[in-house]
C-alpha cells in the first residue's frame, strides 16, 4: 500500500507552489510595448521640431544588424511596434518621456537622404486583475504554509505528549 502525503505536507507544498507562481517574472507585469516611428528629415529638423547638426547624423551603413532591421521596417510601416525587447537594436535608447537628439531620436542617413527615428518604450499600463490574482496567490501560499506548519508542529507535540506518557 502506497502512504498518501500527510494533510500538513499537502498544505506546504500548495502553498510553495503558489508563491513560486506569484513571483514569476511576469506576474502582474504590465505588458511593455517598443515603437519605432520613421519620417523624412526637413530643412535640418526632426520630429516634434527638434534640429540636429551634421555630427548626430549616423550612416545607416554603421548601424548594428537589428538596428538596421528596425530601421528598414518602421520606414516601410511606421510605426513598427515589437512586444520583445530582443526584437529592439542596441543602437537606441527606447525612452518613455524624454525625446531630444540622440536620446529617443536619431537622424539617420539612408541613400542620401536623412530620416528621423524615434524610439519609445510603452506599456499597457496597471493591469488591476493580474495585480490581484498576484496578491491572492502570495497570501493564500503563505497563508497555506503557515497553515501547514502550525498544522506539523501541532502534531508534534501532541504526539511528543502522547509519546511521552501523559493520558
């Protein structure tokens, strides 16, 4: 016959499981989204009317591989947007608020033309249901634990008391 796992045993384990799936890495985290936007520098302006000089432009030739893929996609189908930061070129800082030349927006030299990129990093915001799914995951884990070993030690000493020769 094959010994089930005792009540406290049960509880601890739950409990412990629930815990390692409250503080995954995604848990309750907002879902984070990376824009690139491409549009045609004019007469030594960005966007948002921001002027660069010759020295802040880079050579589309002298960006990394993802750089120059990002750059290829967002000036066919601006703007580009990717849910995964691997899909991002660490040419760019993606910034959320702040956008001046060289930091969220880049001129960039493409067949003798210069464009403007700008980068942003985005997200959907506070996600008020994996918030509290989070919550009642860590506390019913750690509610389950301790529950778990109260349970342990009350069996303990009781029967340490019954062991010991107390009726």
């Amino acid at each position: 016959m094959v010994d089930r796992p005792s009540l406290q045993a049960m509880l601890i384990g739950v409990g412990v499981v629930l815990l390692l799936v409250s503080f995954a890495p995604s848990a309750g985290a907002p879902d984070t989204a990376y824009a690139h936007h491409v549009a045609p520098a004019e007469d030594g302006t960005l966007s948002f009317g921001l002027e660069y000089t010759d020295s802040d432009v880079r050579d589309y030739e002298n960006l990394s591989a993802r750089g120059q893929t990002v750059f290829d996609h967002a000036r066919t189908e601006s703007p580009y947007v990717v849910e995964n930061e691997s899909a991002t070129a660490p040419d760019f800082d993606y910034t959320s608020d702040h956008v001046a030349v060289g930091e969220g927006l880049y001129p960039i030299r493409y067949d003798g033309e210069v464009y403007g990129l700008r980068t942003e990093r985005g997200s959907d915001g506070f996600n008020a249901g994996a918030w509290l799914l989070t919550v009642t995951t860590r506390v019913g884990g750690g509610a389950l634990v301790v529950a778990g070993l109260a349970l342990a030690g009350i069996r303990w000493y009781c029967n340490r008391s019954v062991a010991g020769g107390e009726s």
